[in-house]
C-alpha cells in the first residue's frame, strides 16, 4: 500500500506574493498541480494534501483533481509538525509514506518510480532523494556513508562552515516506512534555528536511513523565492522544446520562445522567434508560425501561416494565414483557406471557407457565408449601448471599403455594398446596397474671393 501526501501548507513568505507559494504557475500548471502529476505512475492509494495557509484557495484550484484528500495543518510549525498531522488520518494505514514537498515542481516520474522500488527492495526504515548541488545554499545537507546509508540531515541555517562543504541535498522527498515514522514523529522537537518541527529530523531517528541520488541534479530545485522560480521555469521550457523538437517541430530561435505543457504541435510546423504558446493550444503539421505571436488555448489546422499576432480561444482550419498584426479573440471559428490581414479583429464570428478579411476591419458577432470579400476598413457595428447583435453575410458577398454594417443586419448570398456604405437594414441576395450621401460636383467653383 502507497499513500502519498503533498506538503502545501506553507505561505511562501520569501515569494513576497498574495499568492499560496503552491499555487505559483510554471509553464501553465501550478507547483502543486506538477507534484500530483510527478506522482501519478506510482497509483497510490491515498493522497493526501497538507494545506494550512490560504486552505480553502488551494483547495478550490484543484477542485478538477479528483480522489484527493486534504488535512488541515494549523498553525504552520514546520514540515515535521505537516507530517504529524497524518497521525490521525493514517491511524490504521499500513504501507509506505511518500512524502513530497509541494514547492519541488520538476521531479520525473521516472524518479519516483525508481526511489519507490529503491526502498521497497532495501527494506529502508527511509529512503529520501538526494542530488549534489554545486551551490546547495538553502538546502539541507545529507550526511552519508559509502553504502548510502544516511545518518542525519542538517538545516542549511543549523550547520556549521564545515557541514555546509557538505555538497549532498535533500530533495524533499522521502519514501517512509509508515508505521516506523509514526512511531517517532511525536519525539521531534523545535531545538533548532528557526524554533519549528523538522520532518528531516526523523531520519536520524530511523534506521536504517537510505539515500538515493538522482542523476539531473535539475530535477530537485525547490521554489522558495522568484529567482528559483524563473529559474525552474527556464529548465522546463528547455524540456518542452526539446520534447517538441525532437517531435519534429523547428524552433528558429528557440530561447526566443514559450510553451505550456498542454500545447500541442504536428509534424513539420516551425515557430520562428519569439512566439509564445499558452493553455491548451494545438497547432497542426506544417503550420508556420511567427514570428512574434501570441497563440493561447486555440486550434490551427494543417498548414496554417500565422505572423505577427494574437490568437485566444480561436479556431483556425486548414490552409489559413493570419496576419501580421490581426487579432483573434474567443469565439473565432475560421474556416479553411481564408485570409485575415494586418489590423484586422476578430471575435465571437464565424467566417466559412475562403473568407478574405484583409485590412483594417472589426468583424463581431458576426458570420460569414463562404468566399465572402471584406473590404478594407469594414466594421460590424455589433452594440448599440446596450446590446450586442448578429450580423450575417451571404456567401459570395463583398463590402466596399470602410462600410459600417449596423447589427442586427442580413445581407445575402452575392449581395455587393458600395464603398463608404452605412447599412442599418437587411438586403436581399445579389442586390447592390448603397448607404452614403450622392457625391455632388459643382463645376467651374472657385470658391469664396480670399479676403484682402
Ligand atoms: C525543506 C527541507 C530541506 C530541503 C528542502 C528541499 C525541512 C526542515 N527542510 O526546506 O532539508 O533541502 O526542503 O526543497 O523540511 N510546509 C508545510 N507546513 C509547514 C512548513 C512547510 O506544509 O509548516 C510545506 C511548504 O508549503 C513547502 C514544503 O513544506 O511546500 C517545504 O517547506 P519550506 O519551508 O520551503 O522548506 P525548506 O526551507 O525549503
Ligand atoms: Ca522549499
């Protein structure tokens, strides 16, 4: 039996956030959220997460994690006063105890699979992961023998100039014999500089106490502090990228550029610099994107060029090109082969097949017939102060430049619409609409006689 509990209790005082540290995003998931998911292949049986400060909030942000249970830890005296919390809950459990400290976001699975296996083969009291950390600054350090066999771990603040040489970190991360741990838990006491319950005092209460070391000493960076935390967030967007491209994916400049871990990419797409992927988005073999867009929680088909822009909530077929500088706003549906041109925005529209928008235009609350032609500086007037409002557009339709379409307005299949029109009223297929003052010309003028 597994039971795996999350420490996430803490307030994070050196993150200087209104913020629950656990609760910090990295590549669009939050520390939390990327330790429960680091220990998903172990299938445990219980897991239990220790919440103290801001509880109800942590608690609400993984409202979507089902099976998960949580122990409040009142007030927050320590990782050892967290662990002592399970007393209770884990009354009659009987099994193996991972702990794992909510603010080590970038652990492998792979890792947890083998310490588990680790401990369970060697019969440990303990088995805690380990890296050799060439700064190890703010750690504790992990005093052991040639056969792993751990006799103590010592606070950063607690050890002496000597102990600090000391380069063997503690992860956080423990694998406990539960009914052994249980035994000594009550026995930890605050004799140390910051007067709290230290949950790595219980090692050398242990016997006998394991260590493993991992191999990426990446993987075991803590987040106490916003340095540690961009720093965390440069280390997995290196591992996305190069998950991507070894997926096939081209990155021109890939320092230059973000993803999340929920983005998505096809064969043979290339994102040229500085383009920055968030939420769920997936992009399609041989899209070409970039450089410098903005493409979050949105779907592209195959082939799809998009430069310089912004894409949100928005759905983009086959064959499209976007850009430079258009806007794709939430409700976006385009549909294959159409053109969206530099200073267009689009929102909650539907636009079917080869749709051309191509200059300077407001399409909103609005559809569009296939083929439809928008004409430069076209704007669907979609509010009237108070409400928004449809505007529909037949296939094979044009609008003349700068016409202004007053929503709630039906235009036909094949309905043309002379430049410069304001349009408040409906008209029928293949007419030609006209809404502008007829031009006036009065021949031979000179005008008024200048003044002397
Ligand atoms: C801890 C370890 C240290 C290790 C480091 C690895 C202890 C005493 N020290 O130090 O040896 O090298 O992690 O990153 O454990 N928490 C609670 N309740 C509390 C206090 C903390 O739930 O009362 C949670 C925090 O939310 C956090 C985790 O425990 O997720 C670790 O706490 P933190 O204060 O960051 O410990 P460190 O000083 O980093
Ligand atoms: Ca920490």
């Amino acid at each position: 039996m597994l039971a795996v509990a999350v420490l996430a209790a803490g307030k994070g005082t050196r993150m200087k956030s209104a913020l629950p540290k656990v609760l910090q995003p990295l590549a669009g998931a939050t520390l939390v959220e990327r330790v429960l998911t680091s220990c998903e292949a172990l299938h445990p049986e219980r897991r239990i997460l220790i919440v103290g400060h801001q509880a109800e909030r942590v608690e609400r942000e993984l409202q979507g994690h089902s099976g998960l249970e949580y122990v409040l830890q009142q007030p927050q005296n320590g990782t050892g006063h967290a662990v002592q919390q399970l007393l209770d809950p884990l009354a009659d459990f009987q099994g193996d105890l991972l702990v794992l400290n909510g603010d080590v976001p970038l652990l492998r699975p792979e890792t947890l699979v083998s310490l588990l296996e680790q401990h369970r083969a060697s019969g440990a009291a303990v088995t805690l992961l380990t890296a050799r950390l060439a700064d190890p600054t703010g750690y504790g350090r992990v005093f052991a023998d040639a056969t792993g066999a751990v006799s103590a771990i010592v606070e950063h603040r607690d050890c002496n100039d000597e102990q600090r040489r000391n380069t063997l970190t503690n992860a956080g991360i423990y694998c406990f014999n539960w009914q052994k741990l249980a035994a000594v838990l009550p026995q930890l006491t605050t004799d140390n500089d910051q007067g709290e319950l230290y949950l790595t005092d219980t090692v050398a209460m242990l016997e006998p106490a394991m260590h493993r070391e991992v191999a990426d000493a990446d993987e075991i960076t803590g987040i106490n502090d916003r340095l540690q935390l961009s720093q965390c967030e440069a280390v997995l967007q290196d591992r996305l990228r190069r998950h991507w491209m070894a997926e096939g994916v081209t990155f021109t400049d890939p320092a230059s550029c973000t993803l999340s871990e929920a983005s998505r990419f096809g064969r043979d797409v290339v994102v040229e610099p500085q383009c920055h992927f968030r939420g769920a988005s997936s992009i399609g073999d041989g899209c070409r994107i970039g450089p410098g867009c903005l493409i979050e929680d949105s779907q592209l088909g195959e082939g799809v060029s998009v430069v310089y822009s912004v894409l949100r909530q928005a759905r983009v077929a086959e064959g499209c090109a976007i850009g430079p500088f258009a806007q794709l706003r939430p409700g976006s549906e385009v549909g294959p082969q159409c053109h969206i041109g530099n200073f267009v925005e689009v929102k909650n529209s539907t636009l079917a097949a080869g749709v051309k928008v191509n200059h300077l235009s407001y399409i909103g609350d609005a559809d569009l017939g296939a083929g439809v032609n928008v004409g430069a500086g076209t704007i669907t007037a979609n509010y009237d102060g108070v409400h928004k409002h449809r505007t529909v557009v037949g296939a094979g339709s044009k609008t003349g430049a700068n016409s202004v379409l007053v929503a709630p307005i039906r235009l036909g299949d094949n309905v043309t619409v002379g430049a410069g029109s304001t349009l408040t009223r409906d008209v029928p297929a293949g007419a030609l609409a006209l809404g502008r003052a007829r031009q006036l010309v009065k021949e031979n003028w000179s005008g008024p006689a200048p003044t002397p």
